[in-house]
C-alpha cells in the first residue's frame, strides 16, 4: 500500500519529533475533485464526522413533522457536545419533549468533555449520565426516527434495528456509495459505522451544502441541518473546540465537523465544495492542524478568521513546567497547494 | 523522505481504521544488525527510553562513591514512575539522604500517572508535587551528581550546567555518536533531549547489557544500572504497566524502558542484543505492540511470557459501554521476520 504523505509533523525544539500521514480531498457537488492530496479512494470510517449525514433520517422519516424539532435540537443531533449544562440540558428537554428519558438512551455515559463541566460534575458528588456522553444529542434524534416510524424504540443502536437501517439508507444516498458489513465497524456510542472512500464523503458534504443531485426534499433536510449547526456552534461542539470557533468565525459560511480518531468533515457552503481529511494514525490535533491549513487555502477567510486559522495550524506543545517545547503544525504538501 | 512501514494497525469491525508507522533495529554489540526495519538511521528523539544511559553519569562522576546508591535508588534513577506511594517514599528518601528536600528537583510538578494513587491524593485534597513526576528518581540521580562534581545544583537541567554536560557525554560514549545542538530540544521535564539515529540507541542498549567496547567502569556501572532496573521493575515503572509486566516475566533477562512519544527501548540481556523502537507518529500503544512483537520474536519467551506478549501484542479497543469494538495489533512486517 501506497503511503499517504506527511501533512502534519510535531516539531520538538528544532527537530521533528513525529510525522502524521494522512488523506484530504476537496470536491464539488458534481464529484469534481478541487484539491486532494493521498490515497482518497481508501475507505475509512467517518465516526461522528457525519453525523449531519445520519440526521438527514429525522427528515426522510418524516419526524421532523411529529416533533417539529428546533433549531438547537437539529443542531445537537449533528453534535459531538461537551456535556456542558446547555446540552445537557438541551437533550434532556428534546427528550422529555418526546416522552422519553435519559434512560431511553443506549449511548452509555463518559464524564464531560468540557473540564469545567467534568469538575462542576464531581464537586457536586454525581456521576455522569447517557445525557453527558458527546453523543446524546445524535441518539436523541435517533429516537426521535424510532417512533416517528411507529417502531419499538429498545435496541436502535443494533445494525438490524429499523432506524439504524434508515440512517444508513440516508448516508448511502447522499455520498452515493453503497455502504457494505464487509467495512463495519461499531462506533464509540454503540451505533454501527461503515467505512467509504473518503471522497465518497466529502462529496456528501458538497451534495448537502448545495443540494445539487439531491430529491427537494433532502436538500431542504440537509438545508435546514447546516442552517441549525453552523447557527448553533456552542451545540454541535464545546466552548473552545476548534468546531466551535471555525463555524462562529465564519458566519455560517462553513460547516465542520470533527469525528473520533482524526477524521474532520465538512462545506465551504458559499463555494459549494464539500471537505474530508483523515489522519492515518488517528491523531486529532494533527487533524486540526490539516484542517485548519485546508481552510485557510481554500475557504477565503478574512483577516480575523485568517488569524484563528494560522493559531490552529501551528499549535504550541508544552512540557511540565508549561514552557513551550515545540509545536504541531501542517506540513509541507499543504504549502505547495 | 521514504515512508517507514506500517508495523502498527488499529482495525475497528472488520476494517483498518488507523495505520502506524515506525522504525526498529535489533542489534549485538559489535553493531551488528540481527533485524530491523524501516529508516534506523534517522534520528529520533529518545526521550525517557534512555533513563539508563543518561544515569551513568552517576557513575561516571564518582557519585556512587559518595552517596552508595541503593539498587532502589539506581532503578528509580532509571525509572518513569508512576507516583505510587513505594516511587514517592523512595524518591523522598534519595533526595533526604543527600541533604536535599522536592524544592530542589527542577521537574515540575503533574498528577501521578497511576489512577489509584491520583485517586488517593486527590482524596486526601493534596495537589501532586514534583515528587510525583514519573522523572523525579532521574532528577534525584542528577542532583546526586551534581553534588559529587561540587558543583551548585542549582539549574540542573540547563543544557549548559556541568550536570547536563556529563550526562550528554555518558549518552555519547555509549552509543558512539556525537550528540549535536542542530537536533536538540527540552524534554517534558525540562532537560535537554538530543536526537540520534535509532541505531545507535539499540547499539548503546546491546553495549551496556554486555560491556562490550566500554571501558571497564563503564561496564560495570552499565551493568549495575541494569541489575537495579530489572531487580526492581515496579520501581522503575508502574502498577501493570508493560514495562514492570515485561522486566517481571523475564526474570532479569530483559532490560525494557519506555519513551515519551513511542519510543521503546531495551536489551536482551543473555543475548547480548540491544533493541529500539519509534513509531513514527508517537503512538504508544502501537509501540507496545511493536514491542511485543519484537521480544516474541528476538527474546526466546517461554510459554508464559509468550501469553503476556500475544496479550500486549493484540490490544482490545473498547467503546463508552465497554464493548470490545476492536484492536491495536502488531501489523505483518513483524509476521514476515
């Protein structure tokens, strides 16, 4: 197997440390490939970098008309949160809303991502709950498909439940490839993940942001997703997280999206190009940093987004004492572009 | 720059979902090589892995002589403790022994790595000290060092105080290479790092298990600081860790030391082979099951030490429910050796 091309590498004083390999394309809504660099046609798996993609079920089963989901639940449902008190109380109410509760959820339940949020947790003796796993906004959502189709809800994370079904249907449809049990894995909250060609799925986000080769009603679904997460940063992602500021900084001009194990997803909206990037080795700042060098190259920002993108590209790496020893940052190929 | 193989992979379901690359030498001590793979002349920074090289110094400056070390205290010199009571007590008597207190080490200060003792401790409502710094025994076998050079203690861990000096030409002597400023940097706690080909590392591993080319007290320090390590694995380690676990198993026949960023490195002791092992991108995982894949292969493992290495060599992958959803496994190059 080919090997990818170093896009990002950990620089310890003046020598590096670590070299991070890695994929990305950049496609428009027609399949035209913008920029690319790797082996695209390798398939890995998106995890939560589409879960905008997988939300596109509240709409196909008609949910959205049974519960008129908000803006704020739309954008949870796209979420990888930080379990901060507005999403964990954002799930809780979309929950509720349904007659459903925490116990409803079959995400299993992780401590916050958001350290404030973990300490305030502890300093209040609780345990965290399924509302505090990063994923509770999409599984909400999910339950929201369940009984929109009238199903028994219990075992909606199983491959061979109705709903799982339904979300893959949707996934397969806009990046136009068949998913396959021949790629499949199971995701961190117990949902099943397939893996595609990483150009199937920044050509989805193309297809979503534009909805170009989509049915009207997918691409006012995938309107109404984008809409909700690039309106509502904070709940698709945690104070500070790079998914956060990328989307406030640029306006609702793009929508990004991180997912476990360095894969980031995503639409330059206005231009109409969909993104994906894989880190081989599943290193997440690596990822950001190649995010952030795909960003400022072909996302036009302005001064100020310029500014948030290069302190993303070049993150500083400290030691103990908090001096700074180094740093990560996007490598040559992304220069060359 | 040729891409190192894929000697690590992290296989989610039934696909590969992430790739690890690295480079490994095994070598006697006539710099021989008995197999590798990968670019082994490229320098890494060894970081951690080479504790036993950087305490020679110890010996080199007569501070043995003066203060007769423990072998407790030499494993410790060697170790990346874990900041359980036995690693503090100990570390806190060196220091008490030779006249000095935890304000003099220069380590900084970061929460046990053992999750039980950061459990206790933050039950006990203490903040870690730089006792608990996985480096402090290191930076106690310094200090010793420095006090039999007659020197102030003070900024041990400046690349230019006497201290560091000594303990770069101790690095020096034994891998044969000259240790350079155009590939230096600060390691995490706060000494100089220096970068050298992985090659010379395993050769200086293979000199200091078997003597060979040192001259006579270099072999017998070498000798020393292996015996202490290997005699006390828990010291130079942590509860469960691979490192304890391996040195248990072996009985004193393998000298094995982590490194920050994936590095390993150790000998086989009865065999007179050095070893040394980075993964490219700093994966520690992966690099534990390269090294188990090594020593199955190189280290003659009897019956139960082949079971803890295939355990250590196939690590399962479990999601926020415990589900095990996959595994980081050695990959085929170390199949085919």
């Amino acid at each position: 197997m080919d090997a990818n091309p170093v896009l990002a590498e950990a620089v310890r004083g003046n020598w590096v440390e670590n070299r991070h390999r890695g994929a990305f394309a950049v496609i428009d809504a027609d399949g035209r490939i913008i920029a690319s660099a790797g082996d695209i046609e390798r398939a890995i798996f998106p995890r939560s970098a589409i879960k905008s993609m997988q939300a596109l079920a509240i709409f196909s089963e008609h949910a959205d008309e049974k519960f008129h989901h908000s803006g704020e639940e739309l954008a949870l449902a796209c979420a990888s949160h930080h379990g901060e008190d507005e999403h964990v109380t954002g799930v809780s109410r979309f929950l509720e809303r349904m007659g459903l509760g925490v116990d409803d959820l079959e995400c299993g339940a992780h401590q916050p991502t958001n350290p404030a949020a973990r300490k305030a947790l502890r300093a209040r003796g609780e345990q965290p709950s399924a509302l505090h796993n990063n994923c509770s906004g999409k599984h909400s959502g999910m339950l929201s498909v369940a009984l929109a189709m009238g199903v028994d809800p219990h075992g909606y994370v199983e491959r061979e439940h109705p709903v799982q079904k339904r979300v893959r249907a949707a996934i397969e449809t806009v990046i136009g490839e068949p998913l396959s049990e021949d790629r499949c894995g199971t995701d961190g909250c117990s949902i099943p993940t397939f893996a595609a060609p990483l150009r199937a799925f920044a050509y989805g986000f193309a297809r979503m942001a534009t909805g170009q080769r989509l049915e009207a009603e997918q691409a006012t679904a995938a309107r109404r997703l984008f809409d909700a997460a690039t309106a509502h940063p904070h709940l698709v992602s945690g104070t500070g997280h790079p998914d956060e500021t990328i989307m406030k900084a640029f306006k609702g001009r793009v929508m990004q999206k991180v997912g476990a194990e360095a894969v980031q997803c995503g639409a330059i909206r206005d231009k109409g190009w969909g993104y994906a990037i894989k880190c081989d080795d599943g290193n997440v700042t690596a990822s950001q940093t190649m995010l952030a060098a795909l960003l400022l190259q072909f996302a036009d920002p302005d001064d100020e987004q310029r500014r948030m993108l290069e302190a993303l590209k070049r993150q500083p790496i400290k030691n103990v004492r908090g001096l700074v020893v180094g740093e990560m940052r996007a490598a040559e190929p992304f220069h060359g572009l």
